[in-house]
C-alpha cells in the first residue's frame, strides 16, 4: 500500500480551511539570481556587507517589557521611533514596552497595531528624539540565491556584543520568505536586509534545519501600513500566550526574578489570593528546593511545578535573608485563581506559555515529547521526500509515524503551527534533483584562497581516529589543535604515507586549544592578519586539510571576553540618585567589602548609574581581578568603596533555547567562557574544528574552537594565538620559529615589552577614570555653591 503525502496535505489543508482560517496565498514564482562569478565578486559583497553592517546594527533593537526579561528584536524605520517586529513578540509583551538600543540605552514604547495571522506588528517609541533608523524595502520580486543578511538579538539582549550578523540567502517567496540566514530564539521581530540595507521582511519561525528560517514578508506591513500605524489589529494565528493559556495548569503563583547567583531562584514578587501568599513566600525569598528537588533556574522550577495537578500540596525549600526555611503550597488551577482571561500581573508560570512564542519557534514543538518528535520526524519526512521527488509513503514509512491517525494528526499540528500556507508552500517548493549550483558556484570561488592554505591545516587523530583540525604555526612542525579532544590517547596527524606522531608541547585550556609538534615535512605555517581589526560583516573561510573550504561565513561580533567577566554579587533596583542593592549574594565581592541590602550605589569609578540596567552593563565591562571603586548612600551617609571583583558564574540557558540551538546540528562540549572570542556564522561542524579563519586575502584571523549554537563559531583571535605562542619558551629558542605575518612588520609578535606596556596603560587609564571621578565631583560642588 502506498499513500500519496501530497493528496493527504491538500485533505487536511482543506479541514484546517473550513475553521476559519484564511485561504493560503500561492508562493510567489521565482527568478534565479546569477551564480557567484570568482573571488572578485565575494570580495565586492565583502565590502557590501561591511559597509551595511553598522547603519543596520544601530537599528536593530530589543524589545522587553518593563521589569525585564527578554521578549524579542525590532527594527527601527523612522527617525521618529517607529518599530517594526513580529505579532507574537508583541503578544509576549505587557503594556509598557521598552526598547534597548545596542549601546544599552533604554526607551519606553507602545504598542500599536498588527496582523496577528501573518505575525506582523508595529511598536513606537513614546519618547521624543531622532533614532537611528533605516528603509524599508520590497519582499516582491526578491531572486533565488539573493544574497541576504539577518541581525537580532539571539538568546537575549547582551550589553557585551553588538547584535549579531548573519548572511543567507533567499531561498522562497510565499507567505513567508525563507532563507538559510540562521535565526534563533531572541532574533523574533529583527530585521532581514537586502544588500542595499533595506528591510525585506522580519523574523518569524524556524524550522529544524539551517535553510528553514522564515520571515514576514515587508510587503505584509506595506499592505497594511496605516492600519497598524492607527492600532488596527486583525488575526489571532500568532497571538501567542493570548490564546494558549490552559485554565487547568497547576499554579503557585509567583513571580520569577531569575536564578540566584548561589543557587534556587528569586522571586520578585506574589500573586494575590494565590497559594503562593497564603503560604507566606515574599518577593525576595530564594526557591531551592520543591519536594526535594533542587531548581536553579526559572525554567526548571516551572518544569518541576508541572509535573504536579492542581491540589497537590508541595513542600518548597527556601531562603530569606541568608535563614532557610520550608513551607508546604497546594497547587490552585489557573482558572480559579484568575477568575478571568490573564491580566498584565500574570505569574510566570502563565508566561512561560506566552513567551514561548517570544523566540523563533521549532516546528510541529509541542507540549509532549511523542508529539515532538512525530511532527519533527514528518517534516524530515516531507524534506527527503521532495529532494528524492517522491511524495509517496510505504506501509514502514507509515507505521514510523505512528499510523495514519497519527500522520493526520501531525499535518494538522504543522498546519495550525507553521500556518498553512506555509505548509503548502513546502510542498510547492521547486524539486532540485542536482546539486546546489550557487552554493557550489560560491565554493569554487574559494579555492584559490582555502588552497594556498592545504598545507598549513592538517587532519588530527587520536588513537587513530579523525577527532579535529590543527593549524600549523611554525617551521618546526608545531601544531596548534583542540584541546578536549586530545586529552587521552595518542595524538597523530595523517601524512602523505600514514599517520605522523604528535608531542605535546603546552596546553591553553582556558581557550580549550593544545599545541603539538611532530614532522615539518609537508607543512607551512599559516600567515597571520595583521593588527588591524577584521570589521563586522567582512566575509570569512575555512580549509579542511585538503584545502576545500569548509564554508563561506562573515564576522557576526567583534573579539569580546566571554569568560572571567566581573562579578559584585548583588541584584539591583531602581533606587533614589543611584541604584539599590535589592539582595546581595552569600560569599559575593559586595558582601566582603561590606555593602548591604537598601544601600543606593550613587557611582561607579567616579561614573553616576541610576539605571539598573546601565549599571550591569558597566559592571560586565570589567574583569575578573579588577579593583572597582563604588559610591554608596547608607542612610544619611555617603561613603567609597574598592571591590574586587570575581569571576561570573556561567549562564545557564533554558532547555528549550538549547533544543533550538540543538536541532540544527551537533554542537562542542565547550561552547563559551574564552577569555577572548571572535563570533562568526559559518556552520562548521565540532569535528573540523581546530582549523584556521581565514579572509578572503587568505591570512588568518583566529583558530575555530566551537561550534557554539544554530547561529554562531567561536574563533581564538589570531592576536591571543600569538599571544600565547610568545609564551612558549621552546617556540622563541629559534627566530625562524616565529610565525609569518601577512602584514609584515605592522603586527609584531606579542612579547614580554608589550605585557609591559600593556600593563602600564592599564594603570595610565586607571589614573584617568580616577581623575575623571574627581572632576565630576568638582562640578557638582561648584554647581551647589552657585546656587
């Protein structure tokens, strides 16, 4: 028996219709654009994208509501504030909106109108001024294989890093415009830009790989411009929690603050009449343990709460000021305790609902893992079924999918969570029997830069098994490699007439890199950047050790630490001329120098801070190690303080963010904590890492050490590498062993002199912030004595 995939599609977009869903809009017909003609023509996009990168990234913004926590991008398209996102963000939203610019600076908002079934929706900025803005483009008439760029917010906003760059292509034109322009959770609502600079469309939802990143058309907002301009608001397919919240959800009903830095999670407030309150918990109080499982983050508290039905009584484990306590909670229904439709003072466990939809979403995700994985196994399904040009189904494919009542039941999921239009226009995608021409066409162009380098990339193998790239960085036969992956077993590399063995020389495992040395024979070392920076947006690749590049990328951030960022220990509020210390941590820098809970920190190194926000953003520009001196107001007195700081604990992200970053690959066992990193977007695989960045001169400008999540690589900078090959003694016996560089003598191998005036500008800039802390002082005197 055979079952045709297309007639069963049409079948259940017709019962999806008859609910009263809109009819699904035809993919628009596509013209093909030119194929990639040679490295003059990558080098000209290079400058395209460089020189876009800036304007794009500065209106590029994320959109929170007030009190925190990350709802989703926007863009800016007028000078006067108004912001262009994505329904389902919007949804996710209370009422007070702000939006954070990427320097951090914040501004309040409202929301206006929108196509919640397109997932388009507009917000504005109440505040006056002139914002950084950029044009609006066309979505009709875009080409197959256009070069295109994504920028968001993925996983958050993060005062360390600009929004981060992604290049793609146009791969579709229907009801959403489908790229392989990576996105992931926190780009929902960010821009994607033709390569004029212009906005084309906005992130929607991604799919399991790669080259399923969906986007709302521009033309979506164009068609209805003054409408949502006015507040006009139609559809409800992508209102998000609006319509998702179950009145039979088992609540406590609490407000999460996030994870406390020793452990549980915070609560910033209660709900009233909610068992939270009757059984006395309070904002403030730190959420250890529930019926004796540990919860660390607000994710797995609500997670554990949910394993629960309403009426079952909970013993939760707690923490208020430094005394641990425990009290039992009966769960309450959510219907009964909000007695209506959820107001803006819903409990976190009510937005978790609501702000899934807050981030790309996956396709056919649903609450339970069998439906997952049935919805997740039919998109597979119908991906392979297109590429082979066969959309029929045997009895095995059939009884894989859990029967035919399972197969309907999963096209109907897909069509309700992807839109059916969508849905059709998957199937309604031209079938490519051959290879990725343009793809293929970009690759070639490559060549002659990633062959220059074949033999100064080499293939690493432990016990005689492929386990990464190495890059070779001496004339002596001196390799730099993972560090992980070579931690047990004998390490080698293949040669022309087998495997070579490797010596260790010297471990960097802060940077996860180790550095060997075998045979010279063969080898070359690889040619570094010089000191001027690689700018955002400047294209990149990578050779395997035969010398094919692995992929075309470009540069997504900047070098930035991701590792031993400072740390005081306290959580902060808004507090009168300064900001106050609403909890300090056990054990924190701010608790052995003394501050304490309601002191109000006035400055920071001589620098007034009244927003919450503006002061963590400062105290992550510190590192680990640095004395900081604060300004606090206990009571009626003003006083100083030197702290220094520590390490900060790593972040945890939620399951669901990582089961998006997950799904489109495998990633590395260490994904962050470099004492310094340069993100790019190539999607390279763990296994090939270890290998040079390259530009498209062919020098090198990092070492890949992690494929960290669907839309970013991690590289060591080529001037930590040589940083660190400075301090290896046996390395600088010999001047021949000093790595060539590309720019000859403007970049000069880190040395023990350099340290030292590294060291001295440290202290010539510690001096200044000083004297500047002074100063602002003065001022402020003699502005108290002319009055």
């Amino acid at each position: 028996m055979k079952i045709n995939l297309k007639s069963l599609v049409a079948l259940s977009l017709a019962a999806f219709l008859t609910i009263g869903h809109s009819v699904p809009a035809a993919a628009q017909k596509m013209e093909v654009a030119p194929l990639v003609d040679g490295l003059a023509d990558l080098r000209k996009l290079s400058k395209r994208l460089v020189a876009l990168s800036d304007r794009s990234a500065a209106a590029t913004v994320s959109l929170v509501s007030t009190g925190g926590g990350g709802a989703g991008s926007g863009v800016i398209v007028s000078e006067e504030g108004l912001v262009l996102t994505a329904a389902h963000v919007v949804a996710s939203l209370s009422d007070d909106v702000i939006v954070i610019f990427p320097d951090g600076k914040r501004v309040k908002a409202e929301k206006l109108g929108g196509d919640y079934d397109r997932d388009a929706a507009m917000v504005r900025i109440t505040e006056e001024g002139s914002y950084p803005f950029v044009k609006v483009g066309e979505s009709k008439g875009l080409l197959r294989n256009e070069w295109c760029v994504a920028f968001g917010h993925p996983g958050g906003f993060d005062s360390m890093r600009s929004p981060p760059v992604r290049l793609g292509r146009v791969l579709g034109n229907g009801q959403f415009v489908t790229t392989d322009c990576a996105v992931v959770g926190g780009d929902s609502g960010g821009p994607l830009f033709d390569l004029k600079g212009e906005v084309i469309g906005i992130h929607s939802n991604i799919g399991s790989t790669l080259s399923e990143n969906r986007h709302v058309p521009i033309g979506v907002f164009l068609g209805s411009w003054d409408e949502m301009i006015a507040g006009k608001r139609t559809g409800a397919r992508f209102a998000g929690g609006e319509r998702q919240v179950d009145p039979e959800r088992p609540v406590l009903g609490i407000n999460l603050a996030g994870s406390a830095e020793d452990g549980g999670v915070s609560l910033e407030g209660v709900m009233e009449n909610s068992p939270a309150e009757k059984a006395g918990l309070q904002a403030g109080d730190i959420v250890a343990e529930i019926n004796g499982k540990a919860v660390d983050s607000p994710e797995q508290l609500i997670e554990v709460v949910g394993e629960y039905d309403s009426g079952d009584t909970l013993t939760i484990s707690y923490r208020r000021g430094g005394e641990k306590n425990e009290v039992k909670v009966k769960l309450a229904r959510l219907g009964d305790l909000l007695g209506s439709p959820p107001s803006e003072e819903e409990s976190d466990e009510e937005k978790d609902a609501a702000e899934d939809s807050a981030q790309p979403s996956e396709e056919g995700e649903k609450e339970e893992d069998k439906e997952q994985g049935a919805g997740l196994d039919l998109e597979k399904l119908l991906r392979e079924s297109l590429r082979r040009g066969n959309l029929d189904l045997d009895e095995e494919d059939l009884k894989n999918l859990g029967g035919m009542a399972e197969l309907e039941k999963a096209l109907r999921e897909m069509a309700d969570s992807i839109g059916p239009e969508a849905l059709r226009d998957m199937l309604e995608m031209e079938i490519q029997s051959g290879p990725d021409d343009f793809f293929a066409s970009a690759m070639k162009s490559l060549q002659p830069v990633t062959s220059k380098a074949a033999r100064s990339v080499v293939a690493i193998g432990v016990n005689g098994k492929p386990a990464a790239l190495g890059t070779v960085v001496s004339d002596e036969g001196h390799i730099l490699t993972k560090n992980v992956e070579t931690l047990e077993g004998e390490v080698s590399r293949k040669g022309e007439e087998g495997q070579i063995s490797l010596k260790l020389i010297k471990r960097f495992p802060k940077r996860d890199l180790a550095l060997y040395q075998g045979s010279s024979e063969g080898l070359e070392p690889v040619k570094w950047v010089g000191k001027k920076k690689s700018p955002v947006g400047t294209l990149l690749t990578s050779p395997d050790s035969d010398g094919s590049p692995l992929g075309i990328g470009l540069v997504s951030v900047l070098p930035r630490a991701l590792g031993e960022i400072g740390f005081l220990g306290i959580q902060a509020g808004e507090g009168e001329n300064g900001v106050e210390i609403v909890r300090i941590v056990n054990g924190s820098p701010a608790e052995e120098a003394g501050l304490l809970a309601n002191d109000v920190i006035t400055h920071v190194d001589g620098i007034a801070l009244q927003d919450p926000f503006a002061f963590g953003s400062k105290i992550r520009t510190y590192r680990a190690g640095d004395k900081v001196e604060f300004t606090y107001q206990r009571g009626e007195k003003v006083d100083k303080v030197k702290v220094k700081l520590a390490a900060r604990p790593q972040e945890q992200s939620s399951d669901r963010f990582r089961r998006m970053n997950e799904m489109s690959g495998p990633l590395s066992e260490r994904l962050s904590g470099f004492p310094l990193a340069l993100q790019h977007d190539m999607p390279i695989s763990p296994a090939v890492c270890g290998g040079p960045l390259l530009d498209l001169q062919g020098r090198c400008i990092g070492i890949n050490v992690s494929r960290a999540g669907r839309v970013k690589t991690l590289a060591i900078p080529a001037s930590d590498i040589r940083k660190l090959l400075s301090s290896v003694d046996e390395m600088n016996a010999k001047k021949s062993a000093e790595p060539p560089v590309a720019e000859g003598p403007s970049d000069p191998a880190p040395s023990d002199q350099g340290d030292k005036r590294d060291k001295e500008l440290d202290e010539v800039l510690e001096e200044l912030r000083n004297v500047k802390g002074k100063l602002q002082q003065l001022e402020k005197r003699l502005e108290l004595l002319r009055k």
